[in-house]
C-alpha cells in the first residue's frame, strides 16, 4: 500500500490483500490488523489478524457489516418516509394557504356587511325623523281643527229642493202633450228630480190611461217617470232619487197623459233643484 505510515509486512494469496502493521510497537509480529477486500465474500469488511505466517478472520466481522448494511437499509427507508411526511407537510401547507385566503374573503364580506348595516341605520335615523315630522304635523292638525269639529253643517239656501204642483183632474185636463211644468234653467245648468209623490186614479171601471215626465219631448229615450191608472181604484206613489235623476242641460221638464177610454185623474207633486252642469 501506498501510505507511508503503514508497514506492509506481508500478502497472503489466498485473500487477496495486503497487510499492514497498526499495533503501536512496530517489532510486534503477532498482531497485525487486516482489511480484507478480496474475492472471499464471506470476510468483506472483516478484521484479521496474520499470525506465524496464516490470515485468520473474525466471523463477528461479517456480521457487523451485515447490520452496518441493514442500517443503512433503514436510514434509506426513513428517507423515504420523512419525503413523504415533507410532502404532506408541503400538502398541508397549501391547503392552510387556502383557507388563509378564503378566511380573507369572509373577512371582506363581513366588512362588507358591515358598512351595509352602518348605511341601513343611517337609513332608518332619516326614516325615523321623517316620520316624527309627520307626527309633529298630525298633531299640529289635530290642534288647528280642535274645538271646530262639533260645529254643524248648515246648507246654503241653494241646497234645499223646489217643488211644483201639478193637478189635472177635470175634465178636458187629459189627455196633455210635453205640458211645461218647470221651465229650462238657463245655460250651463240643469234640473235634477229627486222626488215624486201623488195618486192617480181613472173615472170609470174599465176607463185607463198613461202619464209621463220627460226630459224636453216624451220618447222612450227621454222619459223619466210613467205611471198608469186602470179603474176607479186610486193609486197613490211616493218615490225619493237619493242621487237624483239629471235632465240634459237647460232643458225644461214636460209632462204627457194618454187616455184610453174614458177620463184619469192625476194629482203629484215634484221635488227638483237646478244645479250647475
């Protein structure tokens, strides 16, 4: 061997090696420490001793180097498996970046929210002061008309109804053709009817006869009230128009009898009032 601070003292051919002195009294012939790197695989890594001119082996030595391998075996496996735990390490790594950044979101959305809810109470203070106006003038109202609402309505002299009288119970009253029995209103009013009451009753047993109110001329389009008398039986009608009964503007109101046979007799009075158009 090439290094100058081991002795070679000598080879042993069945080996394949050389020996070299390493006991500290370099004259000692007994005990020299072998490497033993040749084709017997069996001594690979062994430690021997070269005694009176024979190699002798430790067979200890062959195991050594059997754990020595298993060893580094398993350092190879616990390689393998700390790659595996940094790769989940590294896994675990990006799935925390990911909820790092979803935790970000939440926390954008809540900030968000946030600023909704500071806009729907600004919201609600304007809505709340509007309507504490409101209540100011309601009550402001209920002030200005307090001490009024028991005053009574009084209508104006134009609110109360007219009337006419009609009588037509002699002989040669009937029959009548548009008879005027209030004349027209003038421009821009009108007579509204809201009453009718009378009786009418005929001269014989088998004497009858029609009478109409209408608005200008008796036609089916512009009567307004008809009544019919059969017989010496008297009938006698009463009928109020709450919303009253309008004639065409500036038009008078007429009236019609018809007889059949013999005389009728009419008696009635109209209540109307004129009204602006």
């Amino acid at each position: 061997m090439a290094d100058s601070v081991v002795n070679v003292s000598g080879y042993d051919t069945s080996y394949g090696i050389d020996a070299y002195l390493v006991h500290a009294t370099p004259t000692t012939s007994d005990y020299r420490q072998i490497v033993s790197i040749g084709g017997d695989s069996s001594g690979a890594g062994s430690t021997a001793t070269v005694t009176g001119g024979s190699l002798t082996t430790s067979s200890h030595d062959a195991t050594v180097y059997t754990k020595l391998t298993e060893i580094d075996t398993a350092i190879d496996t616990i390689d393998g498996v700390l790659d595996n735990i940094l790769t989940k390490n590294t896994e675990i790594d990006t799935v925390l970046d990911t909820i790092k950044i979803d935790t970000a979101a939440v926390k954008l959305d809540m900030n968000a929210i946030k600023v909704d809810t500071a806009a729907n109470e600004v919201l609600l203070t304007a809505i709340d002061t509007v309507l504490d106006t409101i209540k100011i003038d309601t009550e402001a109202i209920e002030t200005a008309v307090e001490g009024t609402l028991d005053v009574a309505v009084q209508p104006s002299t134009s609110a109360y109804l007219s009337h006419v009288y009609i009588d037509l119970d002699s002989n040669g009253d009937n029959p009548a053709t548009n008879t005027e029995v209030v004349a027209a209103p003038g421009a821009s009013n009108k007579l509204v009817i809201y009453g009718v009451q009378g009786s009418l009753v005929a001269g014989g047993a088998s004497d009858y006869g029609n009478w109409y109110l209408s608005d200008g001329n008796t036609s089916a389009a512009t009567t307004l009230w008809t009544g019919r008398a059969q017989g010496i039986t008297n009938t006698h009608f009463e009928l109020t128009f709450p919303y009253g009964v309008a004639l065409t503007a500036n038009t008078a109101l007429k009236l019609t009898s018809t007889e059949g046979s013999g005389n009728i007799f009419i008696n009635a009075t109209i209540y109307y009032r004129t009204e602006a158009t």
